[in-house]
C-alpha cells in the first residue's frame, strides 16, 4: 500500500494471487510450494531456507547441493488414499526419505540401522555430513574410527569391589556422585577418601547421634553443653570455623568460660541499662556484631561505637529516642507515625527540606490527612 501507493483492497488481492502461484519446480517435478518439496525429500524447510539465506543462492540450486550428499534419496509419492488437506501438514516420518544404505559392501536398510550396528549415533552422522559438505559413507568412516580411538570408561574398584563407575559405586552405597567428585576436588584427595567421607555421613544421619565427652556420653551435643553452661551453637561455630574437633572447641569455652560471661554484661545507654549489649541493639535495628568490631578496630568503648552507629542510623533523634508530639510521648517517630496514620520517611524528608522540627513536619501531615477526611 505505501510503495505503489494501492488501496488495501488491492494489495490484499495482489497478495491472495501470488500465493496461488508460488508453485515449486524441482528436477523437472512440480510441486504446490517449496514447503512440499522439503517434505517429500525428507528436508527441514527452516532448515533449507536458511541455508538459502546464507549462500545468497537460488532455492533449487541449494536444495540440489544438500540431496547431492544423500544418494539414492527419491521423493516420496503421496497417493491417492494418502492425499492430504491443504491446510496440514504431513508427519515427518511419512516424508523422511527410506533409501538402502550401502557401507564397505554391506546394504542396509537405511542409515540408521548402519548406524545403529557400528553404534553410532545416526543424527551427528546427518549432522557431520551436512556440515563438512560430505557423503554419509564419510561421516559414518569418520565416527565409527573416532569411537575406536576413544579411551573406554575406567572402572571403578571400591573395597575389593569392581563398579561400572564412580556413578554406580555411589547409586549402591545411596550416596551423590557429584558432591563425591566435588569433594575430591575442592580438598585434594582421593575418590576413594571422598566416598568414605560420605558413606560414614550417611551413617551417622541414620544412626541415633551420641556424644561423648570426658568419658561420659551424652544423647547430644547440646546436652552436654547445657550441663557445662555453654552455648552449643558457638561451640559448633568454632569448630568450622577453626577446623579443629568439637572436643577442642568445647574444651575452649568450658575454660574460657568466667570471660565470656563478663563479655556479656548489661549494657547502658543514655541513661537505660538494658541486659547485654545485644538487646539493646536489637531495639534500635543495629547490629551489634559491627558495634563490636568497630569497638576493636578504633580502640574505644562499646558505648562510643554504638554512639557512633545511632548518629548514622537516628541523626537527630538520636538526642531523645523518644519522640512527644501534643503532650504525648512516644517509644520513638515510627510508633508515633503509625498511630496516626502518617509516613515516617515522609516526616523526615520534609524535616529535613523545610529546616523545621520533627514535630513541625508531623503536624504538617496531620493537617493535610484531616483536610483530605473533610473533602
């Protein structure tokens, strides 16, 4: 319609009539598209037309250039009873091409079963074929002496036992193959080592778990640590942590015990004492583990770190965490914002732009949520 300037009317019709015509000539047969023409020789018309794009050549010269490669390969003829509708599309299996296939003197059926017999996979000879411009007697050649040259699979022995694989060793045993490689990668040992690792994990998952501590057995680790005093978590911690064994780690913390327990001690802050420095922290959303390691890192006092993260975290309210609004006063803004009904970011940000008071803002908002009921 916009290149010769025609009504859709008749750019419609100028298209119905050139479909009537597209019929394809092909070795002297004519058939009602070139899609047809793929399908009777067992061709992938995507397929074809792509390799028509990338040659620049005409249709017929190209599909002349593939079936040059598939000897003895004849269209297949539709008979009567066969005669499909014009709008379906025939199966590809009733179009592949069946032609005998003949290697070092020996006829076959088809390619596949040659294929087959040499066991060899049938797609990657097409394939190979297709993509080499060869003959198929060349691709088969070519992948039966590549399966000759390949190192067979090695086998696998396990506790006097010959396996297939690694695979099958594992499958019997009821244990992942791949974390028994990934293993054997990651610390350098042998196969064998990795399977045992987990074969003995796997036990030990079944078995009810005992723990054995100073010649008395306990039902559990944490068992054993409630009756020392410790906590079981930080002593499970430290033994990944320092890769040494649970004993170790136990011992550790039962010695250290008087050290710890001063570590946890109550924790004040403006004022309020609250029973460890965690739970203080906990309240005002910090994290107590960065209050600690700035505290070593800058040489000064928990209290000095966690002053330090409340002026980030709070800014101006970190002078009264408490917030009084009408004579009110509030934990803090949130609790504030949320009774009332009014954003806490909105609050701060017009704080903050407008150079008033928190309260300021507060009431601001107040007065526009009620100005918005009366309307």
């Amino acid at each position: 319609m916009e290149k010769n300037g025609v009504s859709s009317t008749r750019a419609i019709t100028h298209y119905i009539k050139s479909k009537e015509k597209r019929a394809f000539e092909f070795r002297g047969k004519e058939y009602k598209n070139f899609t047809e023409c793929c399908l009777a020789y067992g061709l992938k018309p995507k397929s074809v037309s792509s390799a028509v794009f990338k040659a620049k050549r005409p249709h017929a010269d190209v599909m002349e250039e593939i079936i040059s490669h598939m000897e003895g390969c004849m269209p297949k003829e539709v008979t009567k009873k066969e005669e499909i509708p014009e709008n379906q599309v025939m199966s590809k299996e009733r179009h592949r091409a069946k032609e005998a296939f003949f290697y070092e003197g020996n006829k076959y059926i088809s390619l596949g079963q040659c294929c087959e017999f040499y066991g060899i996979n049938e797609s990657s000879v097409r394939s190979r074929a297709w993509r080499k411009k060869c003959t198929w007697e060349e691709a088969v050649k070519y992948y039966i002496q590549k399966k000759e040259t390949e190192t067979p699979k090695m086998q696998f022995f396990y506790k006097g036992k010959k396996y297939k694989s690694v695979s099958a060793c594992c499958a019997e045993y009821g244990v992942n193959a791949s974390s028994v490689r990934n293993r054997a990668k990651t610390t350098e040992c042998s196969i064998e080592a990795s399977l045992d690792h987990f074969i003995k994990k796997a036990r030990m998952e079944i078995q009810p778990s005992v723990f054995i501590f100073r010649d008395k057995t306990y039902r559990s680790l944490e068992e054993c640590c409630l009756e020392y005093g410790v906590n079981a978590d930080s002593v499970s911690s430290r033994k990944y942590r320092l890769n040494c064994t649970m004993e170790e780690s136990l011992e550790h913390f039962i010695e250290n015990k008087d050290m710890i327990a001063e570590r946890i001690q109550k924790f004040t802050f403006k004022g309020i004492e609250y029973r460890s420095l965690r739970a203080c922290c906990q309240k005002y959303g910090i994290d107590d583990i960065c209050v600690r390691q700035r505290a070593r890192d800058k040489n000064c006092s928990l209290e000095e770190s966690f002053t330090h993260f409340m002026t980030r975290k709070r800014k101006k309210m970190l002078s009264n965490p408490e917030f009084e609004y009408h004579g009110t006063v509030y934990p803090s803004l949130k609790v504030c914002c949320e009774e009332l009904g009014i954003n806490k970011s909105s609050v701060i940000s017009r704080s903050h732009r407008a150079g008033c008071s928190l309260q300021e803002a507060v009431e601001y908002y107040v007065s526009q949520q009620e100005r918005r009921t009366l309307d």
